[in-house]
C-alpha cells in the first residue's frame, strides 16, 4: 500500500538531517537579485500564447497578534486601517500582472494565505474578491479549489457564510497545539470550542475541504499531551493534517526569541510525539501523504497520489502543478514555467514600488536544464515515493546512471540501509524510508554541498 510506513528509530537517528522542503527545485536559497520585472513579463507571455491554467497565491501579511513560533512573513498590528493602503498597492499588482495574461487562461486554484487573511474586514475582502474577478477568469461554478487559511479566533459564522459566498470551498485552520500551557508558551491561546465552531461552519455551508495544521516540537510540549491534542483533532474529522516539526531557528525569526530553549522537548520526545502520532492518525484511517501530509482515502490528495499525479509546488501538495502559479502580495512567490521569482519581503518596499507604477520583483531565477532535470528527479520521489528511469531518461535524453554516476555509492548506501530499493531500472523507497524521503530527494540536489544547512529544518 502506498501509504505504509515503517517507523525505524535506528533509520531515522542516521538519516535525520538538515535539508530543504522542496516546495521548489532549486529552492528559495538560490534566488538572486539579478532576476526582475522582464524575466516576469517574459514567462507572463509565454503563459499567455500557451493558455496555461493559472494557481493564485494572495498573501496577507497582517496579525492582530504575535504567535512566539511563526516564521511566516507577517506584520503584527491592532490597527485594522493598515490594510488600506496595502490593498490599493496589492488591486495594482493585480491589475498589472493581469494585462499580461489572456482572459481565457482560467484560475483552477485560488489561495489566501498570512498572516492572517481574515484580519481584513468583510467589505475588504469583498472589494479584492472582486478585484481579482474583473481581472482573472475565476471560475463560477465552484468546481475551482479556492482556498483560504482561518484563525479561528479571527472567524465566526458570518465571517465563514462570507467567505463561502465569495467562492471559497477550502479552509485550512491553523491549531498547532490545544493544551493551555503549551499555547501560553508560545503567545496563542485558543479552544477547543472555537476551533470546532468554524469547521461546524464550513460543514454547514459545504466547503469541500478542511484541513488543520498542528505542530509537534513546541515548548511544554510532551508526548502525552500532545496524543490528546491529536485525539481531540480526529475526533472533529478534518479532511486532512498537516503535523509539522517545529524548527527553533531564534537567529533567523526574531519572535522565536521569546521561546524558552530549556522549555523545548528533548529530541528522543519529539520522535515520540511523531511515532504517537503516526499511529493515531493510520488507525483512524487516514493516510500518510508525505512530508508531514495527511489525508482520508476519498481526498484527492490520495487520489492523486495512488494514481501517481500529485504534485508538489510552493503550495505545498497539489493536484493543480500543471499551472502557472501567480504570487501577489508582499513576499509572494510566483512559478511561471522555467521562472521563479518573488516579491519584496519588505511591506513599506513593496507598497512603494507599486506606487510608482512598478512590479515589486525583488529576485528569482531561471531553471536551466539540469535543474529541469533534478527538479522531475526530486518531483517524483517526494510524490510518488518511486521513479522510473525510462521516464527521465525519455523525457531529458539521458542515461540516468550515466547522468547520475557520482551519486550512486550514496544510493547504494541507502538501499543497504533499507531506505530505498535500487535497481538499474528504478528506485522505490520503502516503507521504512518515506518518512525520510527528503534525505532521499538531497542526494540530487546540486546545490546543497555550498549551502548552509542551519538555514533549513530537520527532516524529522
């Protein structure tokens, strides 16, 4: 079964490294700055002349308040009237991206993400919604997967009955932990009881999807109340899981300076929160997607993964990689075909750039072929848990093994450990290595030798 996984401390122990996440190949850390505005307007037509289906990312980079672990782009602020200004900077993006596509290129996929998107006030969302309408083929007969991430504390009813009559069928929720000392911890105090009246509500008003984000790793954390935390999740059935590992990187993401180290749970305790929860989560029946992605059988997620066309982008994992994704917004990330390129991380950069009628490209890059190359490689595996050969070798007229010579003493070092199964033909990785998968997929990164692997997370 695709889903079966294999728990295997001794694996783990020597596998559990630093690496990337691989939401892109190569990722992030490659952007450079020699990438701009007519590398976008570049990729912009040639998605127009090919009609590629387009995947919206709008990000909403306000909080009304500081959660202590969040490394997200994020402006935490009480006034609600900073929005203003951010919008009428975000309306003009929108506007002059949107020029450069064709009417009929349809937006399959739509995702509002933050910060907290809800922070703006329901004329306001109305008004972008809008917006992005007159300006992007949103389709109408909610067939499209639009999406939007919630904070319980920031919805209630109206603001879901709102939400789905602007046309978003998807919620992701955004929980982390529901043990009253573990969220005092890290700044975010929220119940049980408010959690579940916002899925109460999308049930109601038919989203089609619910997904609820928790993070083991946290402080005061330990594996006994994190096993009631995730108890208590399965009981309100959400449609999929996202249990991420915490990563404690205080030099890099200033609010996570305020997290006590001493209060952090040993490492031994963290791989017994994930072997816990891994258990609760298969004997409830739901699946394991990969990389820290759990899904029910009938989701299309798991779907998409038994019939081997799931995706990975900056999205995360998707069943919509087949299109151009468009960032809008302050740090947002667009991937047009061989471009990558991001907007300024900075909201007073951004906002000034748009205001002199400019897009706010700040850097990227352009895939050359060998990152085409790895990039497939990467894609497969982290999918699909398996790659073929033939079909890189078909697809990029290469000899894989000639290709990838210098790699394979360290494959064949996996597959003497039990991570994976090699052959001339292919690779499968094993039920006791797809947790581990990243480590798999850093074998063919050409980058990773020059970086510096404290930037990224540990595998486990």
């Amino acid at each position: 079964m695709l889903d079966a996984i294999r728990w295997d401390s001794d694996l783990i122990r020597r596998y559990d490294l630093a690496g990337p996440r691989y939401t892109s190949y190569p990722t992030a850390v490659q952007f450079h700055g020699q990438v701009g505005t007519f590398d976008l307007f570049h990729a912009l037509r040639d998605s127009r002349k090919a009609l590629r289906p387009l995947s919206l990312y709008v990000h909403v980079p306000f909080c009304a308040n500081i959660c202590y672990y969040c490394a997200c782009n994020k402006v935490i602020t009480k006034d609600r009237g900073r929005a203003a200004p951010y919008l009428q900077r975000l309306e003009q993006e929108i506007q002059l991206i949107a020029c450069h596509l064709d009417p009929a290129q349809k937006v399959e996929q739509l995702h509002f993400g933050g910060g907290t998107p809800t922070f703006l006030s329901h004329d306001e969302l109305r008004q972008l919604m809008a917006h992005l309408r007159k300006h992007f083929n949103l389709l109408e007969d909610d067939s499209g997967d639009y999406g939007i991430e919630i904070d319980p504390r920031e919805a209630d009813w109206s603001t879901m009955g709102l939400l789905r009559e602007l046309g978003f069928n998807r919620v992701s929720i955004g929980l982390q932990d529901l043990d009253p000392a573990v969220q005092r911890a890290v700044n975010r105090l929220q119940s049980l009881e408010e959690t579940r009246a916002v899925i109460d509500a999308a049930r109601t008003l038919q989203f089609r999807s619910i997904n609820i984000d928790l993070i083991y790793g946290l402080p005061k954390q330990t594996p006994e109340n994190f096993a009631r935390t995730v108890e208590e999740v399965i009981s309100l059935q959400p449609d999929r899981l996202s249990v991420f590992n915490y990563a404690h990187l205080p030099e890099r993401f200033m609010p996570q300076r305020r997290i006590n180290g001493n209060e952090l749970p040993a490492p031994a305790q963290k791989l017994e929160m994930l072997e816990r929860t891994i258990e609760q989560l298969t004997a409830a029946g739901y699946r394991y997607i990969g990389m820290d992605h759990f899904a029910l059988p009938d989701d299309e997620l798991a779907i998409a993964q038994e019939e081997q066309t799931l995706q990975r982008n900056f999205q995360g994992y998707t069943t919509h990689g087949h299109c151009d994704l468009i960032g809008l917004g302050v740090s947002a990330i667009s991937q047009i075909g061989d471009l990558y390129c991001q907007n300024s991380s900075d909201l007073n950069g951004y906002q000034n750039t748009l205001a002199a009628a400019q897009l706010a490209t700040s850097r990227g890059l352009v895939c050359n072929a060998d990152d085409r190359l790895r990039r497939a490689v990467i894609q497969q595996l982290i999918c699909n848990f398996s790659l073929e050969f033939a079909e890189i070798e078909q697809q990029f007229n290469i000899d894989f093994q000639g290709y990838f010579g210098a790699l394979w003493p360290q494959l064949q070092g996996m597959a003497s450990d039990g991570l994976i199964e090699l052959d001339r033909e292919r690779i499968e990785v094993l039920p006791a290595g797809r947790l581990l998968v990243r480590s798999v997929c850093m074998v063919f990164d050409a980058y990773l030798e020059q970086q510096n692997r404290q930037r990224f997370s540990r595998v486990i």
